[in-house]
C-alpha cells in the first residue's frame, strides 16, 4: 500500500461495464465481508456509476481495496476500480437509496429528487442496463428507478430468469470476485512451501502477526511445509495475503491461500502433537487488539529496512547491530534523532530482513523491555 492509503478509511469506487443494478445494499454486503461500513453514498458522474465508502479504520479500507480492485460484482461485468479518497469523512444528511450512515439510522430520508434516484444516468436522462442479447433489463430499487408520470417509483429486485440471467441478488452469482470477497469471511489462511527444518508456531505467530492478529497456528503432521494460521478477523487475513503470499521466508517463496478450514481445531486432550498446534488467542503480543492502534496505520509490504521500537536508553547501536547480524548482513543503522526508543535498521536484502524480523521480534533488551520489529517504508 502507498503511504497515503496507510491512514485513509474512505475508498472512492467507480463500476465500470455496468449491466445489472447496483446500489447501496450490494454494495454494502460486499464491502462489509472486509470491516466494519461507516458511510456510503452513491452518484453518477461523467456518465459513470461511482460511490464512496468509509470503512471504520485503515485497515480495512486497505484490505478492501487490495483484494477487490480490478473484480467483477457479477459475473463478466460490474467491474470494480477502486482508490482512495481525499475525503476523510462523509458528510450524510440522508438515509436512503444513494446515501446512508449507517451509525446513525435515525437520519430523514429527505428525497434524493430524480436525478439523484437515477445512478444509470444524470441530467434527468433514464439509462437502462442492458442484458447481454435480450436487451433492456428492468430497473430496481437496487440501481435505479422505475419512473411513472415524472415521480421515481422504487420496486423490488425482479427475477430476471426470463431474460436469460438469474436474479440479480440470488443466483446471478452475487459474490463472483474471483474469491476475493467470496472468501473474505474466512479467517484461516493455508500457508505451504515452508521449510520443514525451521517452521514452528512460535515463527509464523511472528510472522503474520504483522499484519493481524494470530490466535492459532497449526503445522500439518503428515506435511510439515503446509500450516494453518487463524487470524482474528476475515480482513487481516486478505491483508496477510497480499502482503505475504509468494515472499521469501527461509530461502522458500511460500504460498499464501485461503483455506476451506474456517476454524484451527485444538488436538484433543491427550493427543499426541508434537508441539505443532499451538493457541496464540491470549497473547499479549497481539499488535492490534487496542482499537485505533498506530500499528493500523504503519503495515507494510516486507522491506529490506525494519523499523525497531521499545529500546531502553542503555542499549547502543553495536549491541542491536549484532544481534541481528546472527541473522543476515546489516548494511544501516540509524536511531531515531528525536526518539533514541527507535531505530532503523537495512539489512542485505527481504528475505533476510524476513527471517531477522521473526527471529528478533520479542528479543529481551531487559527485564521490563522485549524488542518490537515490524516492517518500514522508509530508507536509510
């Protein structure tokens, strides 16, 4: 994610290739599989179907924009163009067809007046979706409006079977998003091509700990390069898709896919584990169990560069520098000048810094002080 995404929560999205309505509702129960949907209005500008949406923090708004961007609503139309927004708060007078807060459900519904009913069209001008080879579709609720003797006369979503495609919330495929969305309600990630020799719970805890809260890991006992990882929530499990799948950890490109588990079963009691299964749902190293955490804001892609934080004030560059020399070739150093708690540190490449951020992450500095590693944007 660039840097300006890092604290925006309000995404700007455009539909293209639009064939069958969208509106709020669709809208909503897509982008909703990724955190929570403040705020939502939809408009038509320059003869295009755009809506904004604020998701409840940065987080999700990157989630939702990293796995849906470029993915179809429907099945070969729809498609979704997503960025982010300069607005960082939408202002909504109104609950109803084009805009709605939904933390707020005691708003009037106000008329939205006739163009504004219409997000097919603009300047008074009804256009009709087309159905692929049987021609103009009906009009919704969900999109726009049916229009009788000049007054917007709202109707429920029909069956379009007998124009050849299925209903537009039903079987049309509603969530088709190549599993981007499709899959976003699941929490638990398959992890595979990982090294056997070095791979433990304790590893990928720290791991994908960056980018979402682990509660359980569990290393197949018949295949020790495969692995689940439960995060927390559904969108901390797209961010750590996107940001991890296909990276080097250990000399591996591992993969990074969602899994048909929903759910990290424990070993039963008694079983015999081998210490593979492990319940990290307690922790106190969770990075984003504080609601408005800063690390919401600072998740980025593995770098070469790692940002290090909670150094007491006796610990010096040659101790730090060191210690992760066990781990790669440190080519920078640098505290932070109005900060000595904080330090930059480049190694020779990511996959090094990869391998150092799991091994120093939660390294005793003293007593009361355990080393915080995570990944930067800056350079040294």
């Amino acid at each position: 994610p660039t840097e300006e995404g890092q604290k925006r929560t309000t995404l700007r999205i455009i539909v293209e290739h639009l064939v069958y309505p969208v509106g709020i509702e669709v809208l909503y129960q897509i982008f909703s599989k990724f955190g929570k949907v403040l705020k939502m209005i939809i408009f038509t500008k320059n003869n295009s179907f755009q809506a904004l949406i604020q998701m409840s923090d940065p987080v999700a708004a990157n989630a939702a924009k990293l796995s849906l961007d470029g993915q179809n609503i429907y099945n070969g139309c729809c498609t979704l163009r997503i960025d982010y927004s300069k607005l960082n708060n939408l202002n909504v007078k109104y609950n109803n067809d084009k805009s709605r807060d939904f933390t707020n459900p005691n708003l009037p519904s106000g008329d939205p007046g006739l163009d504004q009913a219409m997000p097919f069209g603009g300047s008074g001008s009804l256009v009709t979706p087309m159905v692929p080879g049987m021609g103009a579709a009906p009009l919704t609720a969900y999109g726009a409006a049916n229009v009788v003797g000049g007054t917007p006369v709202y109707a429920q979503v029909p069956q379009m079977s007998s124009y050849g495609v299925p209903s537009a919330l039903g079987a049309a495929r509603m969530m088709t998003l190549n599993a981007a969305a499709a899959g976003a309600g699941n929490a638990v990630l398959l992890v595979s091509n990982l090294d056997e020799q070095k791979v433990t719970p304790d590893a990928l805890f720290t791991l994908f700990g960056v980018y979402g809260d682990v509660h359980r890991v569990k290393i197949l006992f018949n295949k020790k390069d495969n692995a689940l990882v439960q995060m927390a929530e559904p969108h901390q499990a797209q961010l750590a898709i996107a940001h991890l799948d296909k990276v080097k950890v250990w000399g591996k490109n591992i993969r990074v896919t969602q899994s048909k588990h929903t759910l990290v079963q424990m070993p039963k009691e008694g079983q015999p584990d081998a210490g593979l299964t492990k319940d990290f749902t307690n922790s106190p190293l969770h990075r984003f169990k504080r609601p408005g955490s800063k690390n919401c804001q600072n998740i980025f892609p593995p770098s070469a560069v790692l940002h290090l934080s909670n150094i007491p004030p006796n610990i010096e560059e040659d101790f730090l520098s060191d210690a992760f020399a066990q781990h790669g070739q440190v080519k920078a150093f640098k505290f932070f000048p109005k900060d000595r708690k904080m330090a930059l540190i480049q190694m020779a490449s990511v996959d090094e810094a990869v391998t150092a951020l799991i091994a120093m992450h939660n390294y005793p500095l003293s007593d009361t002080n355990h080393l915080r590693v995570s990944f930067s944007k800056s350079t040294i």
